[in-house]
C-alpha cells in the first residue's frame, strides 16, 4: 500500500498472496474506498471547470493511534501535486475537497499516515486531565517537536526550536506549551510521514467547459430553411433564421449532416425505397461525387458560407454543433478509395447494411474489423480535426453505438488534447450498459429514453436512476421530447399541452435538453403511421417549409422555458435533482436547488393531457431547507402568480388547457412584522 | 482490454487517456463489472471446498454482432486453466460457474468475443425464414466453417470439412446443414477468437475447508478443568472433560492461552491491580521465566501432555483451537532478548500499555513499528508455526486489530501455504471497516457484535447487513452470546429463558457460533458490578470449579440445538438468511435454506425473556418455495411437535418460561389422497 508498492495493483495484487516481507510492512494505515470513482478508475470522472470535487475515502489503521490525511491533486499528468488536508467524518470516512478551475485531466489521489504528534497530544490531555505526572511525557512530546526541527525552515524553525526547549524544561509553562494551538499548527505544518500509504490509484477528473453540463439545443434542417417553398435552402438562409432561433433562448444550433447526398439506392419521400428525380434524400446518406464527410452538400453553399454561418451564429450567442455520422453510401470516395475499410460478400461486392430480412442498400457500414483499422481510425479522426478547425466544438455522434468503443475512447482523447473544449453528445438509443459505456469512453453527454418515459413512475424510477451518484459521475442526460426519428405516441395523442408538459419536463429536469424545430414549436404531430414514430412526410426525406408565425406557436413559451433556466442557477446541474410525493399519480412534482440553498426551484407538470388533475403535493421539507412551521412564497415563473405555501402539503390543480406544469421558485423567507424598519 | 494489455490497469489505466493506435484496437467486446470480488480485486473471495463460484459479468460489444464468453479459472498460480461457457441472462449479464474442489487459491477471469459464426447463422435463420435469397450467405456460412477447419483435428475436422462441403455446393440441404445443432456444437468447441477481450484482472477465491463456515465452538479454561476445587486443573483433567463437551456436539475446543503467566504486575481476583501470592493470574499475560508464546504454563503440564489432549480430542470429534494474543508481560524471554521489539519512553524504560488515563503496567504492546520489523514478524509467524506442528490447525487470535494489518496479510498467507488447512477466527471488537478489513486480509471468522444486538430491528438490521453479498463474500460471522469479558446486561437481566434464546439465535442465525462454557450452560450470570460486562470472580484471574451436574444446565438443549445444526444442510451456511415479518417486535422470525430448497428451516425467537408473546408471521412464502394455495407441515424440532400451516401467515405464542424458542423444519408438501397407492 505504500508509494513503492504502487505499481502493484490489480491483477498482479489479487495474485499477491504473499507480502514480499523485503518491503515496507510499517505502512499501516489503510486507505479505502477513494471516491468519486467510475469503474475502479478505469474511467475518469466527469466535472465542468469551476467545479468542486468532494472526494471522499475510508481510512483507518490498527489500534488507537491517531491518523493524518491528505487528498494530493494535480493537473494533468505532470502537473505539481496540491495537497488538501483531509477531515474526518464518521465511521473511518475522511473527506476533502478541490476545484478544478481548467480544462482537461486532473488526478487525484489520498495520502494517510500515523500521526506520532497528534497521538501523543491526546494522551497527554488527558493525562493532564486526570492529574497524572507527565514529566517523561513532556520528554516524548519534545522528542517529536525536534523531530519536526529537520523538515522546518526560517520562521517555523526558530519557532519549533522556542517550543521543543520549553517542553524539554518540563518548566510550569511546559503543559501549556505542549497543547498550544500554534505547535498543532506548526506540527501539521510538518508532518512526519514515516510510512506513509498512498492510495494505488491516481484517480482521473475530466473537466469540460460549463455548456457540457447546461445547454438547450435547438436543431434545425438547414434545407428547409428557405424563405421560399419548395426552394432548397442554403446555410445564407440558416443565418437569416439565427435570430428566431437565438430569441428562443438556445444556446446550441444543431444541423443534421451538411455532406454531399448519395445517390446510388437514395431514399425517396416517406422513406420510399425508389426515389424521384427530384428526391433530395437524407443527409445521413453521406458521400457523393462531391465528396465525403469533409466536403459540404453543394446546394447548401460553400466552406466560406459555412464559416460565415458559424461567425453569424456566434454573435446570437448559438454555437454550431455537427452530426457525425461515420456512414458511407455507395457513392462515397472512401469506397473507392479505401475498399479495405468495408466489409466484402462472397461474391466481391461490398457488404450493405443490414438488420436480417430488412436490408439498406443505400448505406455501406464501416469494418473496424478491417485489417487496415489504423488508418481507417486515423482518417476518421482527421475529420472530426477538419470540422474543428472550422470552428466547430460541439459533435453529435450518430449511432456510436455501432462502432468499436476502443475507437471513440482514443479519438476523443485525441480530439480534446488539441482542443479541450470540444464537446460530444451521443445519440445511442440502446441498452443502458452500452449508452453508460460509451459516456465512460469520453462522450460529454447522452441521449437518454425520456421520449418514452410518459408515466410518474416512470420518470421518477428513470431520473433518480440516472442521477445516482455512480451513474452522473460518468453520464450527462440530454433530454430530447422529439427527433427526426422519434415522434411518441405521447405527443401524437397528447396535442399541445401534450407538447408543453414534455417541454417542461426536458427543460427542466434536464441541465442539457434540445427541441426538434421547428416540427416541435408548431406542434408537429402527425405519424406516417398508426404505431410509427416517424413523422408523415419527414423532414429526413424532403423539404419542409414551415410557418414560423402560426399562431398556436409554443415560441413563447420556449422563450419563457430557457429564461427561466438561464436565471436559475439550480437549474444549471442535474445532481440536486428530487422528487417529491403526490397523491395523484397523474401529477409530477420535482425540485432542484442550488448548493448554497439560495435558488429552489419546485416544478408540477400534468402528465394527462385531456383532463384537469389536481392532488397534494408533499415536499420534502428539509432537503429543502424549509421551516416547517413558517409559511412561505412560491412563485410561479410562468405566470408571474405568487402563492403563499404552508408546510409540506399543499394542494395544486394543473388544466391542460391552460398551462400543464407550474414551475415555482422558492422564496423561504417571508417577510414578516418584525423585518421592517418600522417595528423597531 | 485485450490479454497483451492485461498488465495496464490500475493507476496507470486511469492516466491511459489515449489508447496506443499501435495496440490492437480490435478487441471490441467490453468486459465489466467481474463478480464476486472484493474491494475491486485487491482482496480475494471466500468460499469453502465443494461449494461452487457463480461468476456474473456485464458482457457486451458495439453493434448487433452475437458474443460468446467463458469462463477462465485454474487452481493456483501456475494451474492449467480450465473454461466454462458463459450463458447470457438478462441486460447483457452473463453467467457460469465452477466448483472448487481443494484448499488454497483459485483464480478467475472472464474472455469474450465476436462470435462470428453465430452472427451468421442469426441472420441466415431470418433470411430463411422470410424467403430471401441465401445463395451468397451459404458461402459465407463456408468461409466461416472453412476457417474452424484448420482449428480443428480427428472427427471433428472431418465433420467440419464435410459441412463445409455442403454449404458450398449450395445443394438443397445446404440450408438444413446451415442451421444443425451439430454443425453449431463443433462451431462452439472451436471458437475463432479474433481479437478476444480478456478481463483486465485475475480474481482471487480463497478456498478453505468447511469448518471454516460450519463450526460449533466450545471455550474452556484448562485451569479450571480440575476434579477438586482449589486445584489448578491441567491438560490431563481436560481430557477429562472432553466427553462432557463432545457429547453435547461441539467440533472445536477452544482454550484461552496456555503459555506461562507473568508475575510482575500480576493481575488479582476481579481484576485488582495488587495480587494475592495465591493468585494465579490472567492467562493473557504472556511471558515468565518458564518460556513464552512456544512454552506451556508449567502448571498446565507438559508439551506431551498437549499432544494427548490434541489426540484425544480429535478421538472425540473436538478440534483444540488455541488462542494467539501477541503481547508480552515484563517477564517474557523477548523483553530481555529483543528489547528493540518494544517501544522505550524517554527514561529508557518499556512502555507498558496505556489508555490515558488508565495504564497497564502488567502488558508490553509489541511494537510494529520496530526497525527490526522483520525479525519480529518471522519470530511471530514462527509461533504460529510452532503449534501447527503441534498438531493444532485453529488459532482464535486476540485484539488483531491493534497488531499492523499487513503483518496478518502476511503471516496468514505464510501458514497456509504450508498448512492450507488453518483456520483463523478475528477477535476483534471495534469499528464496522476494522472488522472487515481483518476479514479481507485472511481471517477466515470474525467475531461480530452480536452480543449487544438484542431486538428485532438491531438483529434484523445487522444481519441482512452482514449476509448481503459484497460483505458476505469475505466475511463469515461467528457468534458468541457470551465471551469470559462480555456478559451482556440482555443475560444479566433475562435469566434462563434469556440464555436459551442468545443459545438459539447464536447458532442459527451463524453457521459459526460458540460458547463461553461452563459459564454459559450454567447460566452465570452475575456481573461484577452494576454497569460493568465482566463476570464476578471471573475466571480470568482465579479458578472456578463448575457444577456440571446442576439441574438446571443448559446442556441438554445445547446438544438438541447442536444436533438441529448438523442434521440440517441448511444451517451450514449464512447465505440463504432471511427475516420474515412479525407483528410483534418482540418475535424474531427468519428462515435459512438448502440450494434446492429440500432443507427449509424457519426460526422464531421470543426476545422477551420475561412474558410469553405472541403473533402473526408473515413467511415470504416465494422465496421459500411455498404454493400459499397448499398446506403445508411445521415440524418443530425441539419438542417434535407438527403444526399444519396454511399460507403465507400463521398465528404463534411463545412463552419464554417453556421455550422461547422454535425450530422448524418446513416439509413442503402435505401427503394428500392422490398421494396414496389406494387412491389409484
């Protein structure tokens, strides 16, 4: 367990049955348990810069003397370590606490040892105390005084030198010497660290940039946006539609692949298998004449305008994020160029995509089993560079899923050692081992299922899931109420307030959320099919142009939505995130709130979108830091109404067809008699 | 991930923030979550000889590819590795197990890959089925079975190559060959492990042998063995004793330290700090002119003496454990022959042991922290050595957790390998981590805090706490109701039937437990004084001469508990506890049971020693393995009474002046009319 032990972790310390007795057997203390922590270390944790990390360890020794410990951080690998002493709790749990104020990696780890002077200061109080002589106690106590001598310099020694001569005079000040507050400052100053243990782990801390944690993206069809229909709109008409989008309040801009269209197998209306002449196809079908995932789709414009777009964006305060969608259709020049890199049938021609008997021959995965793998791992890390040199920071990875996961932990890695704050989201809908371990491999933040999480329950079981402690040190929601692909029965019934409950709630309980637009503000909700989530005439396969002035437009209310987050501190992070009981499970009540208790915010949704529902609501008064015999304010933000509450229940009633969900901060105090000037 | 890269864990895979490209970065399947395991490896699994390994993985790979999986493990270091195929359950889980059939250390890991085969064969089966075209993917089917050719030798190969045959001339069988269980069966025997993930670690069992899970211990002072009162009993009255306590079915004999007892600062009866001449001492302070930990206590007899006692014993069916207390009195050959293994105070004196205020001036703490570390480690390990030789393979070791922890790591490993049949049982009363830390480093039992858990909730509390697995998986509770320094106010208090019912909950609620005899069977229960757990007159510092005869000893329920015990394999291990709920908290109700479920015991206590109580049971009647439609009989195996119950609940009463306590064996199924010949 000490220093030079450290190698010896793992397999190589479950195998060590034997302690070499050649080594270092006084290092006594154990540490245990260091945490935050994501799979033993394997995986770092995730912070965003300005962030505390509260680390937290088990530490303990034989018999009853007294430990000292420090938590040592550092940035990146060769960094100076920073110590922070470390304070016991209860139960053998020490804890301590650092910031990281930069991007990149920090390390962590514990430091612990037998603290000689802290033990013999305890015994002699209360030797003192029980009138005992202590004359050979004063002894021992100056021995550890000039011990302390060696490791002291300037100042600190001369005053070490004062205090070990006085306990060694045994004089009658010599007891109160030994106790003084200033030698137990000077003594920790200078620690003795005889066989110290350290952890055997350097424990990682991935810190991002704040909108990895807090960011409402808005993302858009740039085709569709021209201000003529059945026109193909160009990244000039996305700068035309900047305004409406930054007036919302996003901060994010997210377009769907802006690369040239194949044409071999396109996709026509509605996903038809034969397309028309005219058919523009889905931007997911990458690759053409024009070029591959570094080239831009002719009718969208040029690089130049794309830069322009990204400067535009920037001064509305939205930032661009791409779709990275490592795809190839037949017509992409990687498939000439690189054959290597797909799959080969039997009969020469290259394996097209398929899910046994539905086949998709518009679209030629790529073989990471290929034998040419690090080229091909090189190249497609080369685009992620080439968009970033164009000033993109923000990628959204399509189906990372179903490509080698040893290859995003190095291409991230690669990615954020020249650019630290380039932020990944990944768009996996699968099973929840694989979407937690792709958020291990460094993706900054997760689709999640809230699409299908309609229910109290169900929200609440799902919420408090991801929200563990073990889970969001690696796993950052973004919740989406819709996508291009995902259109829940939910909303296809539900209508608008339908539309607004699901809005709050990703809002709301999500740091990170984004809105599909603008099918979403126009209340888009007509399936291609009875049981399909997919949108009848989707976007994906055509131009749309949409009335941006329809009057039945939740623009505003969008508006209102991402203010009320900007303003709200507690709704900046998802770890404060708490339900509370209702006694109508049509009704879902939560509360966030920010450390310092200053900012709580309490929101009610109703989840039944045809009927009034109305029910008690019973806070948990004390993680709220409520008094539960004072009445309080709560203010509702989106009406601007303001209720006076008392204690834990209260009762609420939500029309749908007014507003579906109430969102209220919390005023604790209410101002009473004796708060004003003139009761004095 | 993969087998090269199995030494990169630990601290040094927290800082591997980017994989090598030049590493083979095809191993796609991630491998997590390996259990059991303890503290993430560092510490190993307990399990006994016979008893099986169930290994649990998450197990899963990017895409919709199928996986394959083993299990690896092999006897020791340098074992052959043996595999196991791993079965998925659910939520990419994936499981196997292994026995393990000797003593000492097994290993374990887990490897996975891309089952290439098998993905095509799932593909094939929908194609087929939805009347595709196979005639390229029957080809494909040949690669893949050409490929396990070169794999394979014999039969086996001749099978595969007329397989392949078939599959290649696409013949109208071809299909059928494609998808036979035979052609899968020899896929699966030679696995092409392309890019195989290893797990990054070798996972430790320790294996012991059974007594370490099942054990009845009997604690006795030699000394106080004597036919006569007055006299000093010896080795050859404890042979005398020995039918007394293996008639009453314990299978370990504990004795408190049998070396010579120190003169200076001699302890007197009651603990008082001046000694009578007469007074024999406290058998804890180790160490006089006569010899040391390898010496016995002249008055006992001799080593040959020993000898006979271990034989007869074993004769008996009693194991002797003896009891190891590293501590010395002044008088003890290592103060004079190794001074430096003891602390010194300023006067150059020996520190006795003190906790300020009080002072043990009859005790020297060994001191770990000695630069001679490691010749006092191999002198103790040596002890330990000495009375294997002796013939003695259980060591009850005292106040572990004031000695360093890394010496027990150390020595614990060093006896075994040589003795891989010792046994080692913590007597350590202090902190929840201490205890479990003592356990991780290689006791193989542990005192508990049993004794001062006495109601409902603190037993219920405690041992679900105990029995869950990451604990249960390294820790194995003995329980005592009583030690020679623990007579509990519960005991003090509660009389007879308080005795009978600790009796009952120490040996069912632990498959180890003992007694602190005769003490305990005769219900002494008289304190020293108000406040205080010691005994009055307390054998540790005086003889006692025991009435076994009294009629009211506990012995005869003591042996019906033991045999209880023995008869039912449920009883063997703590694993399958379970707590039951009652409505009376003064009722305990809980149930432990065999793997296959043809051993169900279900218990109920009477806490309350002094009114009858009675209440409803709630049996968890699932897990029990009941239909709550039937029937079913309660044999209660103290008074031999059946009891029809129906159901989940069943009313009780138990009147602490008959017996506070039932045992029931639960018999499933009630023999009705079609259970008879005649009915027939």
């Amino acid at each position: 367990m000490n220093s030079k032990r450290k190698k010896s972790v793992g397999s190589e310390k479950a195998r060590q049955t034997v302690l070499p007795i050649g080594a270092e057997g006084r290092a006594r203390v154990a540490i245990d348990a260091v945490r935050p922590v994501v799979d033993g270390g394997r995986f770092p944790v995730k912070r965003i810069a300005g962030e505390s990390v509260i680390v937290e360890a088990d530490i303990f020794a034989d018999g009853h003397d007294e430990l000292s410990a420090a938590l040592r951080y550092r940035r990146g690998e060769l960094g100076r370590w920073v110590e922070v002493p470390m304070k016991p709790l209860v139960n053998d749990v020490w804890r301590a606490e650092f910031e990281v104020s930069g991007l990149g990696d920090y390390y962590y780890t514990v430091q612990a040892w037998i603290d000689r002077f802290k033990s013999w200061r305890h015994g002699f109080e209360k030797k003192l105390a029980a009138e005992q002589n202590v004359a050979l106690d004063l002894l021992a106590g100056a021995d550890l005084v000039e011990l302390a001598i060696e490791r002291a310099k300037g100042h600190d020694r001369t005053a070490l030198e004062r205090s070990a001569k006085i306990l060694r005079s045994q004089d009658a000040g010599a007891s109160e010497q030994a106790l003084a507050d200033e030698l137990s400052l000077l003594m920790n100053k200078y620690p003795e660290r005889r066989w110290v243990t350290t952890y055997d782990k350097e424990l990682r801390v991935s810190v991002e940039r704040a909108k990895a944690r807090f960011s409402a993206w808005y993302e858009m069809f740039p085709r569709s946006c021209a201000a003529k229909a059945g026109v193909h709109g160009t990244f000039k008409d996305c700068i035309a539609r900047l305004p409406y989008v930054a007036s919302m309040g996003f901060d994010v801009l997210y377009l769907p692949p802006i690369h040239p269209i194949g044409v071999s197998f396109r996709k026509g209306k509605n996903n038809s298998v034969s397309a028309e002449p005219t058919d523009v196809g889905s931007p997911w079908a990458i690759g053409a004449k024009a070029g591959g995932h570094k080239s831009i789709h002719p009718q969208l414009g040029t690089l130049a305008d794309f830069h322009q777009l990204v400067t535009k964006a920037k001064e509305q305060g939205l930032e661009i994020a791409l779709d990275i969608a490592f795809q190839c259709t037949p017509d992409h020049p990687y498939v000439t160029e690189h054959p290597e890199w797909f799959r080969k049938r039997p009969d020469g021609t290259i394996q097209y995509a398929e899910n046994p008997p539905k086949k998709y021959q518009d679209i030629f995965p790529i073989d990471f089993d290929s034998d040419d793998w690090q080229a091909l791992w090189q190249e497609l890390k080369s685009v992620l560079i080439f968009w970033c040199e164009q000033g993109v920071r923000i990628f959204r990875v399509d189906n990372p899923h179903t490509k080698a996961f040893p290859f995003w932990e190095w291409a991230i890695a690669e990615v954020k050692k020249k650019y630290p704050d380039a932020i990944f989201l990944a768009e996996a809908f699968t099973r929840p081992k694989v979407m937690y371990r792709l958020a291990k491999l460094g993706f900054s933040q997760s689709y999640t299922y809230f699409a299908w999480r309609n229910t109290q329950a169900e929200l609440t079981e799902y919420f408090t899931e991801i929200n563990q402690a073990d889970i969001a040190d690696h796993f950052r929601a973004n919740l989406w109420p819709t996508t291009p692909d995902i259109l829940t029965e939910y909303l296809q019934f539900g209508g608008r307030p339908a539309f607004i409950a699901r809005l709050v709630l990703a809002a709301m309980l999500g740091a990170n959320y984004g809105i599909y637009g603008p099918a979403f503000e126009l209340c888009d909700n007509v399936a291609r099919e009875p049981g399909s989530e997919e949108y009848l005439n989707s976007e994906k396969y055509q131009l749309k142009h949409w009335d941006l002035s329809n009057k039945d437009s939740l623009k505003e209310i969008v508006t209102l939505v991402n203010r009320i987050r900007r303003d709200n501190p507690a709704l900046h992070s998802d770890r404060s995130l708490r339900f509370h009981q209702v006694d109508n499970s049509e009704l879902l009540c939560f509360s966030k709130q920010s450390d310092d208790l200053t900012n709580v915010i309490v929101v009610v949704v109703n989840l039944d979108p045809h009927h009034s529902q109305s029910g008690w609501v019973e806070l948990e008064t004390q993680s709220l830091g409520l008094d539960s015999q004072q009445p309080y304010q709560m203010h509702e933000l989106l009406t601007g109404a303001r209720y006076l509450w008392h204690g834990a229940r209260n009762f609420l009633q939500l029309d749908p067809q007014s507003v579906p969900a109430q969102i209220f901060r919390m005023r604790h105090k209410l101002r009473r008699e004796q708060d004003f000037d003139y009761f004095l």
